[in-house]
C-alpha cells in the first residue's frame, strides 16, 4: 500500500477544505456528529454537486468523475471532517449509483445516475423487516410478478430517511418456493405510490430518522427491478461492502474529538488547563492512536478497490473497528467534559447543545447499523482466518 497521496489529491483536499471553509463562514451548515446519515440538506447536497463532488467514481458518460476510490476518500475524509450535511444524498450515492452502475439496465442507468449526481433524486434502503435484520435472507416481504408488473406486500424496519426520500431500495421475496438467498430480488420503489405508510421512529436519543414502511398491494412496473430477478441476494453482497467500508465508520464523531480536545486544551481545573492532567491527556492521546489505525484500515479497502481488487473480510474488520472506537470516543468525551457534558439540549448549561450526550446514546446504533459486531466478528473468523462455519 502507498501511504503518500499524489500532489493532485492534496491540491484537491485543499480545494474541498476551502469550500467547507466558505460554506462555514456563510453559515450554511453547523458542524455536527453523524451528519452524514443525520444532517438533512437538499441544498448543500446540490452545492456539492453543483461542485462535481457527487458521483465522483462514477463513469463520465453518465455525469460522474471517473475517478479513484482514494480522491473519493480524500473527499469524504474533509466532509467528515468538518460535520458537513451528507444525508440528503447519501444512500443515493453510497448504495444506489454503484448498484444500478454495475446491474442496472441503460434505461435506469439514463435515467437515475444523472438525477443522482444533481442531488434531484434522494433515497432510502428497505432492507430490515420485524424478523430479518442480521439474517437478512429471512426476509418476508413479498413482490409477485403478473403480466404489468410486480405487487408488493409486507413491511420494512429501522427505514433511515424514508420521510424524506423519493424512493425505496427495497429487497423482496420473488420466489418463495427455493432456498431462501435464491428468491430474492432488489427494486427501486416511488415512495409516492398508493399503499405505502411510513410511520416514524423514535430513536434512543430522541431523534426521528428512521421508520417503519408499510407497503399494501403497492404496484410497480417491471421497469422497477434492478439486476436479475431472484439474484437479489448475491447482488446485495456487493452493495453491503460499500456501506461498510467508508470513513464514516470511524469518523461519525469527528466534530466531538475536535471539540473535546479543545475542551480539554481551553478548560481549566485547580489552576491548569484540563490538558495538563495525565489521565485526560492520556485518553486523548489513545484516542487519537486508535483514529488513526482505523483510518488506516479503511485507507486499505479504498485502495484494494483503486487496484481492482475486491475487498474481503477487510471490509468487516474496518467496519467493527471502527464503529468501537467512535463508541469509545462518545464514552470517553462524557467522562472529560464532566456533569455539565451529561446535560441535553435545552439545558443552558449544556455543553456543545448538549451534542455529548445525546452523541452517547445515537453511537449504540454503530455498531448494529450496516452489520452487527458479532455477525462482522463471524465474518473475519471465517473469510479472513479460516474458521470452520460452525
Ligand atoms: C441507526 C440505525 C439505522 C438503520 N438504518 C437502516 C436502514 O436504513 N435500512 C435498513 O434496512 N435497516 C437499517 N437498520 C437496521 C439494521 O440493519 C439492523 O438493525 C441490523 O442488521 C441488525 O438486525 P436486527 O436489528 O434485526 O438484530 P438481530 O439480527 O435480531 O440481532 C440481535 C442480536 O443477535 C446477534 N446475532 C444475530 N445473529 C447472530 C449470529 N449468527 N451470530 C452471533 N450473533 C448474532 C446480533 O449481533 C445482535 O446483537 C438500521 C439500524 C440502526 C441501528
């Protein structure tokens, strides 16, 4: 692996940094944890593009950059960074673009890619049901084809952004009849058609970004089926090992290591700066290591992909890695801003708009969210060390 990036990847970082600058200056955006799946903004995603930022890897014919998976981590690495609002775009450009790149027909490619790349089109992903999460294959959500189209029948679960989305991704069951990871098939549903309900949930920290998604005899045309139908499965494959492997893994909670270390530098306890107490400065600085190993991890799978390889279980390794240490981070941000660093939004006394806390609580969800722990933990067992399934 080349540690260096090329001069036209630091003259890059740089042009992104100054736009974030000038975006913060304008006041466009506050910086802020999880923005990336949190931070709703169909205006600053149309900046980006407006920029040719969306779609970077993405070939040219059909609006995209054509560029390396290494200047997309520079990309993501500087938005990341500052807490920038991503979500309005991100499905569509994580999880979408690749999965109609690589099995959509030309017409889906016309027509989505291009809508994807101008921030007009946004999405969410159908994948979790009440009974399938770790076990997704188990999936009961039916679409049964007729002669003009499909009808959908069933519900979705823990939908992030589904109130806010144009479309669905949704997985489905199109043949019930055969081993259940050969009766799969992946769509790209209008959330605008009758029978569908999208009822809010309510997360642990209070927020309301994910939802339940009821679909009730919902037709849609055959034009909706992305790839092969009933090799839904084996096309999701590919698609899970772009969610996992991004920065945002290990960089959710960015903005809250920035404002702890500084925290920490600007408060004072006995007379000295918190700084100077050796067990702060101890876990900022372990903090700061396990960063950038992770950092590191995630380098890997970006530059397994820009030399045409396929990454493996690294992706897993990175992704568990990762979500624990930003847990460890929200753990340990509690612990140096004190009582105050306890208190909600609302409070004046709450540090930061009461972010410490309410961060805490939301990076449970880390490690569930894109594959549990223990499900990623099988995977590096058996894809990477050779165990025996078990
Ligand atoms: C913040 C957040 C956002 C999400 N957004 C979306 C979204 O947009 N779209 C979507 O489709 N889903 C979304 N999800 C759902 C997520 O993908 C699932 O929660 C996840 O796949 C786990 O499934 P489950 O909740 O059904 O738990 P289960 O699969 O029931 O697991 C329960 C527990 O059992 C453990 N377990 C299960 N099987 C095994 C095994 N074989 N070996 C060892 N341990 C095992 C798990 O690790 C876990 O601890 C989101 C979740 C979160 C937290």
């Amino acid at each position: 692996m080349d540690f260096r990036f090329t001069e036209e990847q630091e003259r890059f970082r740089e042009e992104v940094r100054d736009f974030l600058e000038e975006e913060l200056r304008k006041g466009s955006f506050q910086p802020r944890e999880d923005a990336w799946t949190g931070a709703f903004s169909l205006e600053f995603s149309r900046k980006i593009a407006e920029k040719g930022w969306i779609g970077l890897t993405w070939p040219k014919e059909y609006g995209g950059q054509g560029r390396t998976y290494l200047d997309r981590l520079v990309f993501m690495e500087e938005v990341l960074k500052y807490g920038a609002p991503l979500a309005a775009h991100w499905m569509a450009e994580r999880q979408m673009g690749p999965s109609i790149i690589n099995y959509g027909t030309e017409e889906q490619k016309k027509y989505f890619l291009p809508r994807i790349i101008r921030a007009e089109v946004t999405f969410c992903a159908g994948m979790s049901e009440p009974g399938a999460g770790s076990d997704l294959a188990s999936l009961q959500t039916r679409a049964v084809e007729d002669d003009n189209g499909f009808v959908i029948n069933g519900q979705k679960v823990w939908t992030s952004r589904a109130h806010l989305s144009h479309y669905i991704y949704l997985v489905a069951r199109t043949d019930p009849n055969v081993p259940k990871h050969k009766g799969i098939s992946e769509f790209i549903v209008d959330l605008k058609l009758p029978g569908i309900t999208i009822n809010p949930l309510t997360d642990m920290s209070g927020g309301q970004h994910f939802n339940e998604v009821f679909f009730d005899n919902v037709r849609i045309p055959k034009t909706a089926l992305i790839g092969v139908r009933n090799r839904g499965w084996y096309q999701i494959a590919a698609q899970l090992d772009y969610e996992r492997s991004g920065l945002e893994r290990i960089m959710s909670n960015y903005p809250l290591l920035s404002a702890v270390t500084a925290y920490a530098k600007e408060t004072r306890k006995n007379g000295k700066p918190l700084s100077e107490d050796p067990l702060v400065r101890e876990k900022l600085a372990k903090l700061t290591v396990e960063f950038e190993v992770g950092r590191l991890l995630i380098y890997r799978v970006a530059w397994m992909l820009t030399q045409g390889k396929l990454p493996n279980y690294q992706t897993a390794l990175a992704k568990t890695y990762g979500s624990e240490f930003e847990q460890r981070l929200a753990n340990c941000a509690l612990d140096i801003f004190g009582l105050r660093g306890q208190l909600l939004a609302g409070s004046k006394w709450a540090l930061y708009g009461g972010r410490p806390p309410r961060n805490y609580l939301f990076s449970r969800g880390y490690t569930i969210q894109g594959g549990t722990s223990e499900i990623l933990r099988n995977v590096i067992a058996i894809r990477g060390l050779g165990l025996p399934t078990g």
